[in-house]
C-alpha cells in the first residue's frame, strides 16, 4: 500500500475479489437489480422471533454464500471485518460469534460496505492476511425501530425520506485469484453541513459524498473519465440531485461517466413505495456485491468507483437537537477481464 495524497491508498499489489454475495428481502427482490442477487428472502420476519435477529441470519446467510462460493471454509479467513447500523453493531458481533473468525467491527453508518473494503484491501495488500472477509446488513424494520418509530405505528413519511433495504452482502478479498480488482481507497472526513431533519438523509450526506469524491480525483490524479461507473451509495432522489449540483458549482466533469447512486437502482422508484429512493448499510452492499460486481466480472464494466455515504446519527444525539456529520469512503474497482 501506498498513500496517495492526503487520504487516498493505491494498491500496487491488486487485492482480487475472489467472491461476494448479495442476500435481500422481498421488496429487493421485485426490484430491477432482482437478478444479481444470491439470494431473496420472500418475507421479513424468516419466522425468527425479532427483527434483529432475521438481520442478523442475512448476514450470515451472505458470509456463507461467498466463503462456499471462494472454496474456502471459515478456517481459510484470517479477518472478518464489518458493521451495521444497530446499536453496538449487534447483527455483526452476533454473526461473527456464529462465524468464529478473528473479528474487527466498525461503525461508519451506511458507509461501512466501502469502509469494510477498503480495510480488508489494507489487509491483504500488505500481507496482513491472505484472505479477509468484509461485509455489512440492514432490515428495513430493525431500522424503522431503532431510528425513527415502531414499525406497527405505520406513520406518514415525507417525500424526502428513505426506504432501509433488508439485505446483506459479503465479499472475499485475497491476494490472488480470478476476479474484479480493488486499486485504490480513499477515507473520507466528516462532513456537516448543519441538517437536523432525520428524514431528509439523502441532503445530510451529499455535501460528504461530493467532497470524497474530489478528494480521490485530487489525491490520485485520477478524472471522472477514468471511470465507466461512479456510484454512491444511498443519497436517493434528493441527495444525488444536490451532488449533481455541487459538482457543477465546483467544476467536476462529471458529466464524463455515468454518475448513478445505489438507493435509485436497488428499486424502482416511481413503481415501489420507497420513497426518495434506498438507504441502509445493505443498500450500496447488495448494489455491488451482487449487480456491479457481476458487471465488472463480465467485462461489462472496466472501472468502478464506489462511494458510499453514512449519516452519523444516533437516535439520541436526534432528540437532543444535534446536527447531523456524515461521511463518505470510496473505493476504485476494476475488471479482471482483459
């Protein structure tokens, strides 16, 4: 690993991803991605007695699909590193007491997919480990409950509110092997740019995604025309039409790639009653490690950044009037397909 700039690492060794796998719930899979999915649960609860508990088992769920779909077994896996937005990270720190493998939990809200990965890059890249798995999850109803009201209140949302994806996704990074290439990561700052509103995450966090993504062009000398794909992770409707805007005000070309965001393409938006659009730490998890992914395996796809964007709330600092930081990591993937 080399530091690239202020906040960017290049990977001159190209940690592969060997494998990955996206797990979701029924409103994921009657989406238009519904066919790059491992697996779709057809409904929210699995018969489990809470709801998170049923987060917890699609995480599980996914760690498995891409260990067996690597050849590996959980003994091979030197690291397992993830986080969701439960309080301490319960769905991660109950699945790795299911897994049994040496265990980091982070928190980065739904950022963690790319925070995970890049971490896991680090690992291998330095030789640290020869196999790290990262992964993250999120159900709707968890989510609803902890964040906002009791799933069974059934209250009227804004238009500007978000849908939390039920899903999971887990990936195997490993020093050699066949598949999509992880060449750069860059850590993103928190940002805030004063929001208080709850419902209105998609506004909160697009100031830190456009700033994370200036940061990777400056610090790698990279342009959006690098890129076929840029993506963030859940800043919806709202969200990726003001970071479409902050880029114009700044100059960014991005108008030289595809610009797209994760919570528009997990559902249909003007057929699903989502709302502004997807959000959750399943949501930029399931997008790429189950569409973009396949896509770049394919050689549909060359180069792929994705930046994935997390409101660093809590249902405390809420209520007692807080602002609202957010932050954003990306991490530049490329094709194996030459």
């Amino acid at each position: 690993m080399t530091l690239a700039g202020k906040q960017s690492w290049m990977f001159p060794n190209r940690p592969v991803i060997v494998s990955s796998s996206a797990v979701v719930g029924p409103d994921e899979g009657k989406g238009p991605l519904a066919e790059d999915f491992d697996y779709i649960q057809d409904e929210l609860r699995m018969e489990k007695k809470s709801w998170e508990t049923t987060e917890r088992l699609l995480l599980e769920k996914a760690a498995e699909i891409a260990v067996s779909k690597a050849g590996l077994t959980n003994e091979d896996i030197q690291f397992y590193i993830g986080g969701d937005l439960m309080n301490q990270i319960i769905s991660n720190s109950f699945a790795a007491r299911t897994m049994s493998i040496p265990y980091l939990g982070v928190f980065g809200a739904c950022s963690t997919s790319m925070e995970s990965l890049a971490l896991a890059a680090q690992f291998v890249d330095s030789g640290a480990a020869r196999h790290v798995l990262a992964g993250t999850c999120s159900h709707n109803s968890t989510a609803e409950k902890q964040f906002r009201y009791p799933t069974e209140y059934g209250s009227q949302k804004p238009p500007t509110a978000q849908y939390t994806v039920t899903g999971a996704g887990a990936a195997i990074v490993a020093r050699e092997g066949e598949g999509p290439v992880i060449t750069a990561a860059t850590i993103g700052k928190v940002v805030d740019m004063g929001i208080t509103d709850p419902f209105n995450m998609g506004a909160a966090m697009a100031p830190a995604a456009v700033d994370t993504i200036t940061a990777h062009f400056r610090d790698t000398g990279r342009t959006p025309a690098y890129y076929d794909l840029i993506v963030t992770g859940d800043l919806a409707k709202v969200g990726h039409r003001i970071a479409s805007d902050l880029f114009i005000d700044q100059g960014v070309p991005m108008h030289e790639t595809i610009f797209n965001d994760c919570g528009l393409m997990v559902f249909d938006v003007e057929m699903q009653a989502v709302q502004a659009g997807g959000s959750g730490c399943g949501c930029s998890a399931v997008v790429t490690y189950g569409h973009i992914l396949k896509r770049l395996r394919s050689g549909d796809l060359k180069r792929v950044l994705v930046v994935a964007t997390g409101a660093l709330l809590s249902p405390i600092s809420v209520q007692q009037k807080e602002t609202i930081p957010c932050i954003a990591h990306a991490v530049a993937l490329e094709s194996g397909v030459h």
